[in-house]
C-alpha cells in the first residue's frame, strides 16, 4: 500500500512507528527539514520537504499512485485542504484528516465531511483519542487495556496477573469451566499468542477477555482484580490531552479532586480560564515543593502526558516512590519502556497505537466496524461484521481458512457472545471478533474484503 502522510511531527511520526512495521511504502511530507531527517534515521520511509498541501508537492510525493493520504500537520486548515487536492487532482481513495478545532469537531458541521464539499474519508482528533483512551483505564481500575466493541456492548478488557491474581498457574480450560468469560489471548515477553487449553497462567501475564459491559466488575472480580474507587488525581502537563480528561472528570461525581500541574504560566492561565473545578498548579512539575503543593502523595491516580516521554516517565517514577497506587504515563516511543514497569498499576500508553487504532477502519481493505492495535507488532483486533453479500455465509469456521496466528475469538449475534469451536458456521449479521497478527494482516484482509 502507498501511503502519503503529511506531518512530521508527534502525530505523523507516531503513525509512520506503526505503519512501517507492515510492506507499505511510506513516504512523509513536511516543510521541517531537521523533522524529516530524524523520521529518516528511524525509519525505512521516503521523506520530501514542503507542504503537504500543495498540488505540486504531493505530486512529486507520487498522489497518482498513492493508495491513501493521511494529513496530520498542526493546522486544521492545512489537513482539509490536502483531502481537497488529493481528490479533486489525484483522485486517492482514502483520505484521512487530523482536525483539533473544535469548531470543525462540532457534529452540527458533519455535513461540511463529504465529496460534495470536504472530501475527507475519516477525521481524527489524536489528542481526544489519547484523552477518551486514559479515561476507559480510569472508568475500569486494574486493567492495562479497554477496547470498546460493538457500539460498547463488548469489551476486550486485559490486566496483568500479578502474585495475588487467582489464576496463577491454572491451565486455561480449568479457567473457562470455572468462569463465564474464557481468556482469549495471552501476552507474555512480548510474544502474542492464542490460550491454548493446557497452558498455565503465569506472573506477569498479561490476558485479554471478552466481556459483555455489565458483566467487567463482576469478571474482574472473579479473576481476583482488585477494583479500587479513584477518586484524587493528579495530572502532569496542560494541554489538549490534559484539558479533555478533566473537563469530562469535572462532570464526574465520584471525582473528589483533579489537579494539574505546568510549568508554562500562559498555559496554566488558559487551563485555568476554561476550567472550573479543576485546580491549577504552575511550576516545574518535578520539584518537591509543587509535589507537595499537588498533595502527590494523597493521590489514588497520577497521569503523566507532556510531550516528552522522559518526563512523563520520570514523574511515573516519582508518583510511584510517592506511594501512588496507579500511575498512567504517554510514549511516543518504546525506547524507555526500562524506565518504568508496565503492569497493572504502571501502564504505558502509546499514542501510536491510539492513533493508528482510529484509523484501522479506513485502512484495512475489509469490512470492520471498528478496530485496535493490541501492542506494537504483537498484531490487532478487528470487529468484522458479515453482511448479506459475505462469501463467509454458511461457511464454518474452519472452512473460513484464516491463516495461522490469526482467530475468531468470539461471535457476536443477535446480544449475545459465542466462542465457536471449528464447526460453527457464520451467518448473515454476525460481527466476528478477531484477532489478526502482523503477517496475517493482508491474507485476513482478502478474505473479509469489502
């Protein structure tokens, strides 16, 4: 696949991270020349200076050949106008915007998205979509992921098993005898891989269950996660990220207290002026004298996302020391993953992951209602719905042929979850929970092709 991405910066170089694990010839755009060259160094991509929304410039970036344009500058108005000329002169199928205005956000324009006017496939909102990320891991305590299925009537909810998780070294068909929500799938050292029956739970397993949403306290429960009430946070860095988690928290009666701390005074003034139960702290967000002042040390929840994944990971480190039960820190890189333990109560958020996750839908040829990237390189979960034309009808699970390291791992139908076994068959309606790896990507796509 081609693709054009238009922006170096945070946004753009977190989707090239993941897009380039893949076979896809990549070229980034950007009138930043030093950006480009870091993205470069990093990356096996073609890179070429100038504005992403220039006719000219996105010809010699090859827009007649190119598959999908995705425009993640700073400006708003620069990403629409791309989608603009990318259509109108080079007619590229797949155009994707990042938009961060609210006014263009705002539903009473969403007729302004369309061929007639704003030719644009799919709008983005990268720091909303961290934003709403970190609010699910506050909604559902001691989990590591949340990803909401299925309009949210099904979730894929993962934890870390810890020295007190009640499943430690049962096998997992004990597990699925003893509880309504088998493990699906098991990360352990970085390696992906499907639960099969006679395989033990180990410490530090991270496992991922389907779950209907009434029914994730109750299974956290069962599976001996404590779900602790939050109800003090403090936040490390003012921005759109940080604005977004509080002005939702502001509405949230059981939050008793949500401070923010920044050191940039004209930022601080701002968070200040446009919230209004959230309390305001400015100064070096590392000093012991404004930790004290955050009252860090009172807090059940500290969330960590400037634009330096050192900082956020050291003031982690700091919440941590600081006896704070959860810690929530944003990457945009895995290089400083040793800084800090990723389990349970210390989770890693990558914005790549986030971001390209908004995006699945548009860019895998198939038909998926919704998708996510589990971790970098460890392969994504599709929410595949089989309409009235799929060649999947009547077909049995085995007959279906997906490709090694590649499952169905729930069928959805009519409110209620089937985990299938070989010989279930797939009818009209159903929407196929599954999981894809990395190298199964373009066979899966082939066979729920739209």
């Amino acid at each position: 696949m081609k693709i054009i991405i238009g922006g170096a910066g945070h946004v753009g170089r977190s989707i090239v991270d993941y897009l380039s694990q893949a076979d896809n010839d990549i070229i980034v755009v950007d009138p930043d020349k030093e950006k480009l060259e870091t993205i470069q160094k990093e990356f096996d991509v073609q890179t070429l200076q100038g504005s992403i929304s220039h006719p000219g410039v996105m010809e010699k970036a090859g827009a007649k050949e190119a598959d999908t344009l995705i425009a993640v500058t700073t400006n708003d108005e620069v990403n629409l106008v791309a989608c603009q000329v990318a259509y109108t002169l080079f007619q590229i199928p797949k155009k994707i915007a990042r938009v961060d205005s609210e006014y263009f956000l705002n539903p009473l324009w969403n007729t302004l998205y369309s061929d007639r006017n704003l030719p644009v496939d799919l709008v983005i909102s990268p720091d909303v979509e961290i934003a709403q990320s970190i609010l699910s891991l506050l909604k559902i305590p001691g989990t590591t992921a949340v990803f909401p299925l299925v309009n949210e009537k099904l979730y894929l909810i993962g934890f870390k098993c810890s020295e007190s998780c009640s499943l430690l070294s049962m096998e997992i068909n004990e597990i699925k005898k003893s509880y309504n929500s088998p493990i699906i799938h098991i990360i352990r050292n970085n390696k992906s891989f499907f639960a099969k029956p006679t395989e033990k739970v180990k410490l530090n397993d991270e496992i991922f269950v389907l779950v209907e949403k009434d029914k994730i306290f109750d299974t956290l429960h069962d599976f001996g996660i404590v779900v602790s009430q939050t109800e003090n946070l403090v936040i490390f860095g003012g921005n759109a990220i940080s604005y977004y988690i509080a002005s939702i928290l502001e509405k949230d009666d059981t939050i008793n207290n949500c401070k923010i701390i920044e050191g940039n005074s004209h930022i601080a003034e701002d968070l200040a002026a446009n919230l209004n139960e959230t309390q305001i702290i400015r100064g070096e967000m590392l000093s012991d004298i404004i930790l004290d002042e955050a009252e860090i040390k009172n807090a059940d929840v500290s969330i960590a996302v400037t634009g330096n994944d050192k900082d956020n990971l050291l003031a982690s480190l700091i919440a941590q020391r600081s006896n704070v039960p959860h810690t929530i820190s944003l990457v945009n890189s895995r290089a400083f993953d040793n800084l800090i333990d990723d389990h349970g109560e210390n989770i890693i958020v990558e914005r790549s992951l986030i971001t390209t996750s908004a995006m699945l839908q548009e860019l895998r040829k198939a038909k998926i209602n919704n998708a996510h990237c589990l971790r970098r390189g460890l392969g994504e979960v599709w929410e595949v719905r089989i309409d009235a034309d799929s060649l999947n009808i009547n077909k049995t699970v085995d007959e279906i042929g997906l490709p090694d390291k590649c499952k169905i791992g729930a069928i959805y139908r009519q409110n209620e979850i089937i985990y299938p076994s070989a010989n279930d068959k797939i009818q009209e309606s159903d929407i196929l929970i599954v999981f894809v790896s990395p190298q199964a990507i373009r066979k899966t796509e082939q066979i729920f092709r739209i």
